[in-house]
C-alpha cells in the first residue's frame, strides 16, 4: 500500500511539472510575441522622430538666413521681359518686378561711349506718334495727361479718351497749370520723352528692334506732361545740357533718365554721366522709380564709341522735320517758307503729330473739331 502510494505520488508530481513546463513554454512564447508586437510601432515612430528632428534643424536654419532682398540698394535687376514685370509687380517689371535701386549704382552700370551720329534718325523710327500699344483705345497722349493731371475731364463722345480739362502740378518748372483743350491753350501742357528719342537714337537705340524703339517712345515710365514752353526749350537735350528749373525735382528728373536708359541698354556720354554724379552728389539716397525693368540685352557694346559732341543747344521752337528712313508722304514747301502736309498720314510719317495751332504745317483742314490740335 505504501509503495502503491508512493508511486502515484511520483507520476502525479511528474505530471505536474509537465504541465508547468509546457504552461512555462507557452507564455515566455506568448511574451515573445507580444514583446515583438510591441516593438514595431516603437521603431516606426523613432523613424518619424528623426524626420521631424531634420526637417525642424533645416526650417530653423533656413529661418536664420537674412533676406537677400531687404535693401532695396541691393535688389538684384532683372533681365526679363515686361510681360514678366507685370505679374512679378502685380509688377513692375519681370524676374526682378522693376528697375527700382539706388540711382547711384545703376548709374555705374551704364556703359559710357560717345554720341554716335545723328544719321538716319526720324520720328518715324519709333513707330507712329502717340500709337495706342497698350490697345486701350486711347492714344498716348491722352493717356500720360489722365494719369499725370487732376480734375480730368473728358471731350463727350470719346470713351473717356480725350482729355478736355484738367490741373497739373509741373514737376519741370514746379508751378500749377490749368489745362484746358483748344486752339490757343492745348500747347500748355505736353508729353515730354523723359530720354529724348533722338538722344536715344545716338545712344543705343539704333540697334534696338523697330517694336522695341516703338515701345521706348510710348513706354509710360519715359513719357511726362510737362509745361509746353519748358519741354520746347529741352528739345532733345541730355542732363549735359539741360535740366529742370525746378531743382527740388532734378534728382528725381535724373534718377528716371538713368532708369529709362538701363530698361533700353542705352549708353550715357562722359559728360552727360558726370553732370547726373552731380546732380546725385546732393541726393546720395535717389532710387530709380519703379516700373522699369530691362527688356532689351545690352547691344551697345558692338558700337565703336563717337567722339563727344559739344553739349545741344536748347531750342525754343520744335526742330525742321528730318529726313525719312523709309518712303512716307514729303511734305511740300509752300511759298514763304511754310510747312505744308497734304493730309494727317504724312504729318505722322513727319513725325510731326500732333500739331498745335502756330507750328509749322498747322492748318484747320487738318484739324476736324477745331480745337488747335490737329492729326491727334
């Protein structure tokens, strides 16, 4: 009975620890695979740590980083087109949106050469005059004198087209004129080429694209209503030989011809880029007014340099017709000297439009509402 019990004993305890053993087995198994759960979601999100740790060390550094653009002295100019310029403002004008910077320095940049000659320029070398580029149905004329006058009012029947009256302050003599349209006042108020286009056409412009010389004289950054008798007397002079009465504007005066000149890869002459050091030497922080741009590469390099000539002298009455570089109607000389255009095609091919009542050539078949401008 003894040794029975003892026996059963013994198998049960073997029993036993079997069964403990394979319970033991089953959960170091079990704890292995849930250990092994576990530790997949911890790598993964150590991975996604690491990210954001680089990600937040390169926004940080990047945030570190000065703004290049934060000087407008230091704005890098532009090389693209004007239809760039326009969204880049919107302009202003392409990759850079404008010509804007210290006068000073873009001055600098200027090539300086010799005035080439005079040969082969006419008006008609940029295009009709006052063309409607921007196709807004209004020519240029009228376009300059609604942006640069106050209490503009128009002519009935024009769309809002043609300018009847209005005030402006004369940046060129710093007084106030009333403008009013008709035969003895409209020459009160005219559109000044900022650059005059023959100073131009002696400076670069003989090598720029007939569409881009076409833009330079209806570009609105080269053109100013001015008073009358003051932009007669500039004719096509450069800063060398005229400027402004009103000298609180010549730095400002100054500071657009540089602009006008980078925009088109014009050239400036010795003289003309000493008298603008000048005229900057009292105005040292001058920038260069918006909306220029560059839309013509520097081709001025190719054009052997011109002896200097001697400073314009500044006219009170608008120069002779010039010669046409393409067919176009001459105009006939009358007796006593008189211009004579036969119709409105041949004073635009003269580059003569429009013609105020007392210039060479007016007459009132050419001037259909009577008003002492004629071929508008």
């Amino acid at each position: 009975m003894k040794d029975s019990n003892g026996a059963s004993v013994r198998r049960y305890t073997s029993i036993t620890r079997g069964v403990f053993s394979r319970e033991r087995s089953a959960i170091r198994l079990t704890a292995a695979i849930l250990a092994g759960m576990m530790l997949l979601p911890l790598s993964a999100c150590g991975g996604s740590d690491t990210d954001v740790s680089a990600l937040s060390s390169e926004s940080a550094s990047t945030s570190a980083t000065p703004s290049e653009s934060a000087s407008p002295s230091e704005t890098p100019q532009s090389s693209a087109s004007p239809s760039d310029d326009a969204s880049a403002q919107s302009d202003g004008n392409a990759g850079s949106s404008n010509a804007s910077g210290a006068a000073v320095d873009m001055l600098a940049t200027l090539p300086v050469k010799g005035r080439a000659p005079k040969t082969g320029y006419a008006r008609t070398q940029f295009g009709a005059a006052w063309s409607d580029v921007d196709h807004n149905g209004c020519d240029t004329r009228n376009d300059i004198l609604k942006r640069d006058m106050t209490n503009v009012t128009f002519k009935p029947g024009t769309h809002d087209c043609v300018v009847k009256t209005g005030t402006l302050n004369d940046p060129y003599t710093g007084k106030t004129i009333n403008f009013v349209r008709g035969q003895h006042t409209s020459t009160a108020v005219q559109i000044d080429h900022v650059v005059a286009l023959s100073d131009a056409w002696q400076k670069g412009a003989q090598q720029l694209s007939a569409d881009q010389r076409l833009q330079l004289a209806n570009d609105p950054y080269n053109l100013l209503a001015v008073d009358g008798p003051a932009n007669q007397q500039k004719s096509d002079s450069d800063a060398a030989s005229w400027l402004p009465s009103n000298k609180s504007f010549r730095c400002q005066y100054v500071a657009r011809q540089i602009g006008v000149k980078h925009k088109y890869a014009l050239w400036v002459t010795q003289a003309e880029k000493d008298a603008m050091t000048s005229v900057l030497s009292g105005c040292p922080g001058q920038t260069v007014p918006d909306g220029g741009g560059v839309v013509a590469s520097a081709q001025a390099d190719s054009q052997p340099a011109q002896t200097p000539e001697p400073a314009q002298t500044t006219q009170a009455a608008p120069a002779p017709a010039q010669t046409q570089a393409a067919p176009a109607p001459a105009p006939a000389q009358q007796s006593g000297g008189d211009v004579y255009y036969q119709n409105c095609s041949a004073v635009r091919a003269a580059g003569k439009a429009p013609l105020y009542q007392g210039q060479p050539g007016y007459s009132r078949k050419l001037d259909r509402d009577g008003d002492g401008v004629a071929c508008e």
